[in-house]
C-alpha cells in the first residue's frame, strides 16, 4: 500500500473533513470575520496536501483529477472578472458593488450581506485552492533522474 | 520589556540562525519559526486577518519545504563564502542601517497606528463609512474587496499568470528529453 501507516490514514481521514469545513467557514464568513478568500483558499488546499501525504499521489488523483483541477482554478478566475465586469450592465463603474448599493438585500452583521463580497470571496477562494493544489501536485511528482 | 521586542529579538535570532546553518532542515525548521513569530506579532498588533493568512500559508510551506528537503541526499550546504562578496553585503547593510535609523525616528512608535494621529487619514473615511458604504461588518475585507478591488484584481492577476506559467513548465510533457531531430 501507498501513504504512511494506518495510524496517519485514519486520523487524516477524520481531520480532513474538518480542515475543509473551518476553510469554507472561513471563506462564507469573510465579510463578518477575519479571513477571507485567500486564506480558505489555502485551507482547502492544505487539506488535499494532507490526503496527498497521508494516502499517496494516486488516491488524491482519482479523488480530484488534474484536469477537473485546472478546471476550477480557471473557474475561480473567470468568475471574479465576471463580477468586476458586472458593475458595466447598471452604468456604473468597474467593480460597482450593485447587489448592495442598488438593491441592498440582507441585513448587515447577517451572513447574506455585502452584496458582490461574499461573492469574490468564493472565486478567490476557488482560485486560490485549486491553485496551491496544482501546483504542489505537480511538484510532489518530480524525482530526481525523471 | 515589551513583548514586541520579545517577538522582534526571535524573530531576528530565527533569520540569523536560518541563514548561518549548514543543515538544511534546521533552516526550513527556522524560517518556519520566523513565519509564526510574524504570525503573533500581527496577532498583537490587532491584524487578524493577515495574522491567519500568514499561519495557513507558513503550515503549508513548512510541510511542503520539509518533504522537499528530507527527501534529497544533498541535506548539508558545503563550500565557503567569498571574502569580497561578504564585504560587500555588510557594508552595504551598515548604510541601509544608518539611512534607516534616521527614518525610523520620524515613524510612531511600534504599535501605534498612524491614522490616530492623522484625523484627516483616508483610513479614517474606511472605518467610518465601510459599513454604510459596503455593507461588510469586517473593514478589512470592505477595503481589498470594495475600495481597492482593484488591487485585488491586480494580485489575481499576478497569481494567475505565475500558477500558469508552473504549470506549463511542470507538465508531463515538459519533462520529457526532447527527441532528437533526425538528420
């Protein structure tokens, strides 16, 4: 078998559900409390370097192939310049934060709130995560003499 | 004594000792602790944001570097210094030390915000106004996601263009000799 010994697989198996949990708190929750995109980001990732570590490079591959990978990092992109280029469709200027200053939905110190900033939160953090991951994936593959 | 000092003078011995070690896993082992004495000094200085980004990114460097490093054979830096070059760089520290003490004393002390003492300071509209304006209760992320989104788009950017072009040079194919072309 792949990975380091039982002991590490199963507890990395119960951890890795809540490293994921705290970076998707802390990527909703950036606009109430510190945190952001940037650091759930590197949270999901961490928690997919640690299933990497913990159970081989072959696990992780076919749990989240490279291909779906760049996928979501090039989704997580896309979709904070979509946003930065939404503020054209009311006139307004380029990052126009429309969803609060034209409809103003949600009630502030609430989890719905801030208009377009939990939702940048989410494409940084997409971004960011896929990102980090990739990258050390790919590096983790080289050996010497290859 | 101030546990900024505190914080500073490890953080200091930290880099030294990092730079001084043959060994290349007590280096990575000291930039780490370098990386978690900044984290707290944040942490004091009333930064929790940065302070948690700092800590999550540093984890995962330490955990990535140390893989890196206990895995190669070549674990020792040999071969000594030049003379010329270390003159060189310590003589141009001495000076940037010098310039810097002068600036150094036309800054507020350590821990002290600077927009408490200017009432006038762009920071203070950020704070007064963040919430009216935006609507995120937390003002930091008011400002890099609504007042200066675009430096957050610049950094994507950069991000983007630098993860990109990793990839392209780490992919399978580029790992490859090249074939050599038939003559």
């Amino acid at each position: 078998m792949k990975g380091m010994t039982i002991i590490v697989k199963t507890i990395s198996s119960w951890v890795k559900v809540l490293i994921v949990l705290f970076g998707i708190y802390v990527i909703l929750f950036g606009h109430l409390t510190p945190g952001g995109g940037f650091a759930g980001g590197v949270f999901l990732a961490s928690s997919y370097v640690l299933l990497m570590l913990a159970f081989g490079r072959e696990f992780v591959q076919e749990n989240l192939p490279l291909t779906v990978n760049i996928k979501l990092f090039c989704i997580g992109a896309l979709l904070f310049a979509t946003i930065a280029f939404l503020g054209f469709l009311f006139r307004e200027p380029f990052f126009f934060n429309f969803l609060h200053q034209k409809y103003d939905f949600g009630e502030a110190f609430n989890l719905i709130s801030a208009g377009t900033i939990p939702l940048s939160n989410i494409a940084i953090g997409l971004m960011v995560g896929a990102a980090l991951f990739l990258v050390i994936f790919l590096l983790s593959s080289f050996r010497r003499g290859t | 004594m101030n546990i900024f000092y505190i914080l500073l003078i490890f953080m200091i011995i930290a880099a030294i000792i990092a730079i001084e070690t043959k060994n290349l896993l007590s280096a990575v082992i000291c930039i780490s602790a370098l990386g978690f004495g900044s984290s707290l000094t944040f942490l004091f200085l009333r930064a929790p944001d940065i302070s948690i980004t700092q800590i999550v990114v540093d984890v995962l460097a330490l955990v990535i570097l140390i893989r890196a490093t206990i895995s190669r054979d070549l674990t020792f830096i040999s071969g000594d210094k030049e003379f010329f070059g270390t003159v060189v760089s310590v003589v141009i520290i001495f000076v940037i030390f010098v310039m810097g003490m002068k600036v150094f004393e036309t800054l507020p002390d350590f821990g002290t915000a600077i927009f408490t003492q200017v009432p006038e300071a762009a920071s203070q509209t950020y704070i007064k106004n963040g919430l009216k304006d935006t609507g995120a209760a937390n003002v930091v992320t008011s400002v890099i996601l609504d007042y200066r989104a675009y430096d957050t788009l610049g950094e994507a950017t950069v991000f983007f263009t630098s993860i990109i072009g990793a990839t392209v040079l780490l992919r399978e194919k580029a790992r490859k000799l090249p074939e050599e072309p038939e003559l």
